[in-house]
C-alpha cells in the first residue's frame, strides 16, 4: 500500500512537471507609443515602403507604432505580474514630457529584404525607464519561447526566426549601451533600403504620448495590445 501511495506521489509529480513544461508563453514588449508627429512620419515612410515591396504590412489598428523599452517571454499565467511591475515604474515617470528626437533611417538584413526603421537618440530618461522595467519584469521572464508564443493569424502564420532570436537575447543585447530606440515603419527590398539611408534624414522631435504592452507578431511588431498604462502627467 505504501508503495502504491509512493508511485502515486512521483505520478502526480511527474504530471505537474510536464504541465508547467507545458504552460503557455507569450512573447511580449513593453512599449512608449508615440504622438502624432512620429505616427505621421512612420506611416508616410511606411506608404512608400509598400510601394516598393507590397507584401510587407501596413502600420494599422494590429501593427502600432512603438518604441521597444522591453521585451521577453512571459508565462502566460504570469502576464498580470508584469502588468502591475511595469504599471508601477511607469506610473513613477512623465514621459509624456520628453522631448525625443529621430535622426536616420535603418534597417535590419534578412535575406532579400530588410525591416527597416527610424531610430531616436537614446537619452537619460529612455535608459533609466529600460533598467527600471529590466529590474521589475525582468524576473517574470523566461529564458525562450517558440513560434507559439506570439500573435498570429490564419493569414499571417509564420514567425521568421530572427523575430525569435531577437526576443531571446534582448537583455543579452539590445540594452544599456547598445539600447538602440526606433519605431520600426515596415519591409523593403535592400537595394531600395539602401537609397533609402544613403538621401538626407530631417531629423525632428517627438514626445511619448502613451504606454502599453503588447505581444509581439512577426517582424517584432506590436500586434495585441494586451495592457494599456494611464500616462503620468
């Protein structure tokens, strides 16, 4: 009987250890959306992106202007723990009131094409809000995810790997001094990309106007708005 008892317990172990193995994750970023001033750049950029390569994405209602502080794989179940961490941190500052400026265009590789961008010099105020919401999400996260743990459609269902990779080794490499702030305003074709960096950049500000966190899609865009933070004033 004792026995039967003991087999039972290492069962039920065993059980409970392939459900937490088994528990859903969902790959997030804890983003700044901008005002209208970058909103309005980022999709005149992305109007011409299209033109040049058609089968990128629009920055619609499920593909938003952002800028990344923080990005990682969440337990699902644990999702309302980084909801109140970072509403904390973020309730603490006035972003609001920062003046950010975006200086040049860039853009990622991949294969034939590139995602590309319009980066904003970093700034005090971005690098302590990243550290801050490092130290308070940052323990909420898991190592890795896969495909599963971001947003997709019936029509959009694959997740490139780099996208993976990315959300991976975001606190490995997309932090302190090589924190690199942009609004990502959609796909081109390098050659295009290219010509694209080479003319001149009319560099202009911006301010944050709101927060969010959203579970990222494919090409790192912020496709589900899970939590949306009240803006300090």
């Amino acid at each position: 009987m004792a026995n039967a008892a003991v087999g039972i317990v290492m069962m039920l172990g065993e059980t409970q250890r392939a459900s937490a193995q088994q528990s859903p994750v969902t790959a997030i970023d804890v983003a700044l959306e901008p005002d209208q001033t970058m909103i309005g750049h980022a999709k005149a950029a992305n109007a011409t992106l299209l033109k040049n390569f058609p089968k990128g994405f629009s920055l619609d209602e499920t593909h938003h202007p952002h800028v990344s502080i923080f990005a990682g794989f969440v337990p699902t179940a644990d999702l309302p723990k980084v909801y109140t961490s970072a509403g904390e941190v973020l309730a603490k500052e006035k972003y609001t009131t920062w003046k950010l400026t975006a200086f040049k265009y860039y853009y990622i590789p991949l294969g034939p094409i590139g995602l590309a961008g319009i980066v904003i010099e970093p700034t005090p105020d971005l690098h302590r809000l990243q550290q801050e919401l490092i130290d308070a999400a940052g323990p909420h996260t898991v190592k890795t995810g896969t495909a599963a743990a971001f947003y997709t459609t019936p029509a959009e269902p694959d997740i490139h790997p780099a996208v993976i990779e990315s959300v991976t080794g975001f606190s490995d490499h997309w932090v302190g001094k090589n924190f690199s702030p942009h609004v990502t305003i959609g796909v081109g074709l390098k050659a295009f990309l290219d010509a694209m960096l080479a003319a001149p950049f009319a560099a202009f500000t911006f301010s944050p106007a709101s927060a969010s966190v959203y579970q990222f899609g494919d090409f790192g865009a912020a496709r589900k708005r899970l939590k949306s933070f009240p803006a300090s004033l």
